[in-house]
DNA sequence: CCTACCGATCGGTAGG
DNA sequence: CCTACCGATCGGTAGG
C-alpha cells in the first residue's frame, strides 16, 4: 500500500534541492542559479529538479523564502523568550552583527545581495523580496520604539534609527565580504549600540 | 593619408560601447551583461563589439572603472574648490544623497550593487572593486576627520563615523530602489549630517 | 527520478 | 566594422 515515493520522501527532496539552491545563488546570485549546475552538485537530472518545484523561476523563489527563514532562525527567534525593550534590540544588535561575522550564507548576508540584484528587475520575484524587506524594516521599527519607551529621552525617530540599523548591516556586510576587514564586527556593534542610545 | 578610422573615433566607439554596457550591467549585473544584448541596443554586431575589448571580461572591467568614473563627477568633483572641513563634509553629504536620489545609473548605485554580485565571486573584477571601494572609505574617512579637528569634541572615531555614512547611503539606496520610499532621501541626510555631529 | 532531446542563446573566432 | 559560424550551455519537455 505505501507508494514509491512518500510524501515524506518528496518533502526530503524538495528540501535538499532548495538548500542547495540557496547556496548556489548566495555566491552566484539568484539569477546566476543555473539547473545544470545545481543538478551536478546534487547528483541528479535537471528533470530531477524541475519536477518538484515546475520551474527554475519556482526553484528562485523558493530560495529565496528560505533565504528569509535562515534569518529568522538566526536573528529573530532567539529572541522569543524576552519582552520588547532596551535589552531585547541590544541582543537583536549581537545576535544581527553575529549573523553577520559568521554567516550562514556563503556569500554573506543573502536579503542584501538579492535585494541589489533584484531592485531594477520588475516581476515576482522582487515583489516578494520587497515584502520580505519591508516586513523586517518594520519590525525593527517596532522594537526601537520600544526600547525608545523605557530609555530617557529625547529620540530621534524610530524610522531614522532603523534606517541607521539597517545601513550599518550592510556596511558590515560589505566590509566582511569583500574587504575582508576583520575590525568590522565589533565597529559595527559599536556603531549599532551608539544608534540605537544603548551607552549612554 | 588618413586612415579609414582614425584614433578619436575608435575612442568615440569604445566610449559609445562603454556607456551602454554600464547601463545594462547597472540594470542585470555584470554577469548579467552579454554581448548579443548589447549589440542588439546599440545596432552593432557581437564582433563589433569584442573587436575594441578584446573580451566580455575586459569591457566588464571597463564597465566598472566607468561606474567609479561617474560616482567622482557626481559626488567628489564637485567639492574641488572647498578646504577639507565642516562645511566640505556637508556638502559631500548633500551630493551625495543628491546622487542616491537622482540616480545616473538607472538600478541604483553601481559600486553598492557591484559589491553585492562580486563579494563572492574571486577574480580580477572583484579585486579591482576592492580597490574603488577601499579607496573611496579611505578618503570618507579623512574628509572625516578634517570635520572633527574644527568641530567641538569629543568625536566618535573617524572610521565608525565612515561605516556609518557608507551604510545609510546603502539604506537609503534600497529605501529608494527597492522601497520606492519618497521619504527615504529626507532621512538620510538628517541621519547622515547627526552621525557626522553636522548639526549639534 | 532517469535518458535523450528541443530551440535559443552564450562568448568568441575566421575571414573579409 | 560585418556575416557566418563554432562548441557549450541555457531552461525545459517527452516518454518512461
């Protein structure tokens, strides 16, 4: 009674393929995702590949969903276990500079590569990108304001200091991956603590 | 005497070939530019245009010297007349935005979306970035610390102020690519004149 | 999940 | 600068 293939097995499948495509298209970008490369690294055919997802744009798009998931189980869900605050964003600031310095991407932080790659190529896959972002920026402007709410003020707008967050992940990014600076962890902690009124 | 194609225009050409490829590889990336494509936009067969390259390699790198080229016009020639200071800082700033804003480059800033494709991708191309991009936060951070020895201390150190302003210019270029958020050129020259103590 | 194959496009060359 | 062409690789399908 038990089919060929489960639907355990299948899910295993779909899961190897897609880690693997997230692999590929952190060095390579999501455009540079080829199924003939993808197919040798696993071992398969590329109809091996095309069956599970439909498409290479399928294939795409579900890495970069899983791209977003590998940094909430990094970033985000630590977190889960403390109420908003001034010590909630300083371990949301380690646990970012953290991913950051010991990247689960091979080609560093992979929301920022796709994010340069696909913001002048309309279609579905930079409108679920946008999402992904905009969802992120907005959460983090909610746990600036409150840890804004139990620090003396005055602040500066909540918007401003997460642009100023975001911005210093990126410089980071830059920093680690293509220069190679090994002093960008800790500037950048300290520049994101400075921001977010943490010393003071 | 005069030969079938002189020397100017053979540089006119190349300029001609140059400036498209730096507006395709700005919109897919420089691994994104092909020589069919190109050709194709400019009425020119693939061989017309290898012909004063040599490679795709080669005008890839002529594409990226061009970028650099174009950021100086916009940004730094235009502070040529002011002594390094205060006042040469928040200009540096405002032209910059300016450039974030009003891009010449139709995806966005070509050096932050060449750093994402190339950071992972050994070669001659990423090291030439490297370069650009070291170069260009070497001489941040001197206009930098020309600011502070006439500003009233004391200052943050002059490389975290650097990784600060590198970093929301990256924001504000995603806030403005990617977000399509109107607000995002305002924030970022309010966040980038208080990391720089411009308005104190 | 495989092999075998499709038309299209890739970077590049030969010859002019 | 062109046409004509090269082998390789692209995404994807047919049939099993």
């Amino acid at each position: 009674m038990s089919p060929r293939h489960s639907a355990a097995e299948a899910a295993r499948t779909r899961d190897r393929i897609v880690r693997a495509a997230v692999q590929d298209a952190s060095r390579l970008g999501l455009e540079g995702l080829t199924l003939g490369t993808l197919a040798q690294r696993l071992g398969m055919s590329k109809a091996g590949l095309v069956g599970p997802f439909g498409s290479r744009d399928r294939l795409q798009m579900a890495a970069l969903d899983q791209a977003g998931e590998v940094f909430r189980a990094a970033v985000i869900a630590p977190l889960v276990d403390l109420p908003p605050g001034p010590e909630r964003l300083a371990r949301l600031i380690d646990g970012w500079v953290e991913y950051l310095a010991d990247c689960p991407f091979p080609g560093g932080c992979f929301i920022t590569a796709a994010s340069a790659e696909l913001d002048g190529r309309p279609g579905p896959l930079r409108e679920r990108l946008r999402e992904i972002v905009a969802a992120q920026r907005r959460s983090l402007t909610e746990e600036i304001a409150a840890a804004q709410a139990e620090l003396p003020g005055p602040h500066r707008p909540a918007e401003e200091v997460a642009t100023v967050l975001a911005g210093l992940a990126m410089a980071a990014n830059q920093e680690i991956q293509l220069l190679e600076d090994p002093s960008a962890p800790a500037r950048a902690r300290a520049a994101m603590r400075h921001a977010a009124d943490l010393n003071t």
